[in-house]
C-alpha cells in the first residue's frame, strides 16, 4: 500500500486531473474538456481516474488550481489551492531542475513565468487577447479544414513562411484569408501565424522580460510542433517540452499537495471519490449592503449550504456554520 496524490487544474476550456506518488511521479492523468460545467466535470474525471489508482493504494493528499480553484477546492475537500503561477512554476522545475523561464500557453490565456534559484520572481498574463490561445488555433484549423494535431506539422514543411499580422486575433484571421486569395500556400500560411503569434506573445507577455535557459514551454499549445519552432527560431534558445506539458498545472498542485500533508503531518481533507455522485450546486447574489456591491457565491452539496466566498468583509463568509469553515479560511488566504 501506498500514498498518491491528486492534483486538478480547473480552467476555462480543460480540466486535468493527474495522480502522482511519493516521488511526484505522474502515475495516471485525465484531459477534459470543462465545457462551462468545472464541478461536473471534475466528477466526470474522478470516476475515470479512480480505476488508475495502483492497488492499495489511498489519496493522501489533494491540491487544486486554475480559474475554478475556489469553487472545486471545496467541493472535492482540497489540502491547498494555489493559483495557476506557483502550481506551473512547481511543475517545470520539478521536471527541469533549474529552469529559468517557463512559457505556458493553455485554451484562452497566456503567461510567461520567470524564476531564479527555484524561485518565481516574476510573472506576467494575457488574459485580453485571444491570438495565440488553443481556442484561437482551433478556430483556425476548422476554418481551414485541418486536424488540430497536423497543424504544428504543417507548418514545419514551409520553405518560407509569410508574414502575417499577428498582434490581434481578428487582424490575424482577415490577414491569413487575404494571403489565401493572393496564392499563397496552406504551409506558407500555417507557418507565417505561428511565426506571428510568437510575436505576439513575446511582445505582449513577455515585453521586458529576461528569457534565459532553460526554457520550459507547456500547456495544450505545446503540441504545436509549430508554435515551438517559432519559438525556437525567435529567441535563439533551444525550447524544453516536457512529456506531461499538457497537465503541468495539476502535477504541480498534485506537488504542493504532497508538500502541505508532508510538512503539517495532516490527514487529507479529501472527500472520497464517492462524491462524483453527489449532487452539487453553485449560485450567486449581489450583496447590497455596502457601496462595495460584492457578489457572493454559494455552493451546495446536496441542498445543504457548503461555502460561500466573494465578499471583501467577510459577512456571508462567516455566516456559513460548517466542519469547513476553518478550512474554507486557510485556503482561500493563499
């Protein structure tokens, strides 16, 4: 029998579940799409990960991040909620030992993270623009007829890419369909965007930013052979793809998990796998109270009130009377 970890990465177009043991190794992981339902569909992937647990074995600890941390962090019992920075930085350098510079793009932002001596100590996000995200690159590949998982691949047989206008997703897409009515080739094109939306993200993201090695590049757009070229090609720097690139942010909270049980000698706060089949509900109100106008989210499980969060003095939050209350507290102050 052993410990494993769990860790689970909420954002706005995936999910990702990994398990991980004792020497923060991925054992089994699930890639969904959260399809606007992140609570459904972080109970959608603990009834397939289950099965993957090595027998004996129990969940000694789990941490939770992304854009939905707050709200799955208490419906599935999380150790620690972390954001999206600490829990990729973790991962990278877990997997390369040293890493200076970590390049994350996922399905609708973006971010560059910069760390020194194992330490983050700078960061930046896009979370306006589109050009450059999976969602953006998905769009393209469906207008243009062609399987998202060819696009890197065509891209790298261009002998000479074209220049596209990659500063804005819209400005991106008119130029690439003018390039297709003046002849230009579907690799020259697919080669020009990548070539563009590096740009874009260098001068966007990481505007002023010192990028030395090694450099990590993760999330989904790191399937894209050709999104890394470019990256390759721009910056002169050889580009690390690590083999779980597309779960970094889950290994990493599964990694901060282990460490919070590890340091604290705590038992998990881990509800079980048995709520996936627990019914949850989330709603929200505007308090009204105050000239700060907050809006308070609540969440249920099974009719009975859970948590609620969103508030600046606290008045809902410490209505709530539950077991959870201290723990609702210690997470959502990191």
């Amino acid at each position: 029998m052993g410990n494993v970890f769990l860790g689970i990465d909420v954002g706005s177009v995936s999910t990702n579940l990994v398990l991980s043991d004792q020497d923060d190794r991925v054992l089994a992981y699930e890639y969904l799409r959260t399809r606007g339902q992140p609570i459904q569909v972080v109970q959608e992937g603990l009834k397939l990960i289950e099965p993957k647990m090595p027998s004996g074995s129990a969940v000694a600890g789990v941490g939770v991040t992304g854009s939905a941390r707050s709200l799955v962090g208490v419906a599935v019992g999380a150790d620690v909620v972390k954001n999206e920075i600490t829990a990729h930085a973790v991962a990278a350098d877990l997997v390369v030992p040293g890493v200076q510079t970590v390049l994350e793009i996922g399905g609708q932002d973006s971010k560059l993270i910069i760390l020194r001596h194992g330490v983050v100590v700078d960061f930046a996000m896009n979370t306006v623009c589109a050009a450059g995200t999976g969602s953006f690159l998905d769009h393209q590949a469906a207008r243009l007829g062609i399987p998202i998982e060819e696009f890197g691949s065509i891209a790298l047989r261009a002998e000479q890419p074209v220049h596209i206008a990659g500063r804005c997703s819209v400005f991106a897409e008119s130029d690439m369909v003018h390039k297709q009515q003046t002849g230009h080739g579907l690799e020259e094109i697919i080669a020009g965007l990548c070539d563009a939306l590096v740009r874009n993200y260098l001068n966007n993201v990481g505007k002023g930013k010192e990028i030395l090695d090694p450099v990590v590049f993760q999330g989904g757009v790191a399937a894209n052979k050709g999104i890394r070229a470019a990256f390759e090609k721009t910056l002169g720097q050889k580009i690390i793809v690590p083999e779980h690139f597309h779960v970094m942010g889950a290994l990493g909270a599964a990694v901060l998990a282990k460490s919070r049980v590890t340091e604290s000698d705590a038992v998990t706060l881990f509800r079980g796998f048995a709520l996936s089949n627990l019914h949850y509900k989330s709603t929200a109100f505007i308090c009204d109270g105050c000239p700060n106008i907050c809006e308070i989210v609540n969440l249920s499980l099974d009719g009975k009130l859970l948590a609620r969060w969103g508030g600046r003095c606290g008045k809902w939050e410490d209505s709530v009377d539950q077991p959870d209350q201290q723990f609702r507290k210690e997470i959502f102050s990191v």
